[in-house]
C-alpha cells in the first residue's frame, strides 16, 4: 500500500511538473494562477473569501495569501473590504483575469492531453477514475 501511495505522489508530481513546464514555455504564469482564478469565475459574483480559495484548491493558506496578492499587483484580481464582516477580505475575478484564464486553457488542455491523456487508454481512464472516486469525499 505505502508504494502504490508513494507512486501516486510521484506520477501527480511528475505530470504536473510536465504541464507547468509547457505553461511557462508558453510564457504563462503558473498552474496554481490558473486554479485561482478558475475557482473564482466558478463562484458566485466571482468573488471568494481567500479561505475558500484555499479549501477549493490544493494550495496551502500561506501561499494563498501570497497568490491573491501577487494576483492583484498583476490586476487580475481586486481584494475588497468583506460586506459582512469589516475585518475579513474578498476577492473578486476582474476582466483581466477572466481574459488570462481564457488565454491560458488552449496551452493548459493542450498539456493535459499530451501529459495525460494520450498515455492512458479508455478502460484505463475509467479504472483511474474509479479509484480515485473511491478516494475523494
């Protein structure tokens, strides 16, 4: 079990690594851009509370924090005053990061299906699937 574990770790690890490469060669920003402002265009009035962000993605709330602000230096994002609670932030999808989103999926689809895709045949994608079904909650 440790090694179907570990080798699950290093096959994510791998494929990502391939994906974000092609990204940068295109001269894009990286994957975890893309995830933030993804699950922002997800939500309504495309605007999350960073704590959402980070449960909607795989990213740690320190580098959650960081992100946003880099988002917003790069104005893809705005943080703006919580309407609810004064002390709390949120962040909204602004034009241009819908527009970089819109940009960056053709390099991103185009990656997944060569770094993914196209190395796994139809009965193995359904049993990859399948057990990572069983994984998730």
């Amino acid at each position: 079990m440790v090694d179907a574990w570990a080798r699950l770790q290093r096959a994510s690890g791998a494929v990502l690594s391939r994906v974000e490469a092609r990204l940068k060669a295109e001269g894009f920003p990286p994957l975890g851009w893309y995830d933030v402002l993804l699950e922002l265009r997800r939500a309504e009035n495309r605007t999350l509370r960073p704590v959402d962000i980070e449960k909607r993605t795989l990213l740690a709330q320190y580098n959650v924090s960081r992100l946003i602000d880099r988002l917003a230096a790069a104005g893809y994002v705005e943080k703006l005053k919580a309407p609810d609670d004064r002390r709390g932030v949120v962040v909204r999808l602004l034009p241009e990061g819908e527009s970089l989103l819109k940009s960056m999926w053709p390099v991103y689809r185009q990656a997944i299906e060569t770094e993914f895709a196209t190395r796994l045949d139809a009965e193995d994608a359904e049993a990859l699937w399948k057990i990572l079904t069983k994984l998730l909650p």
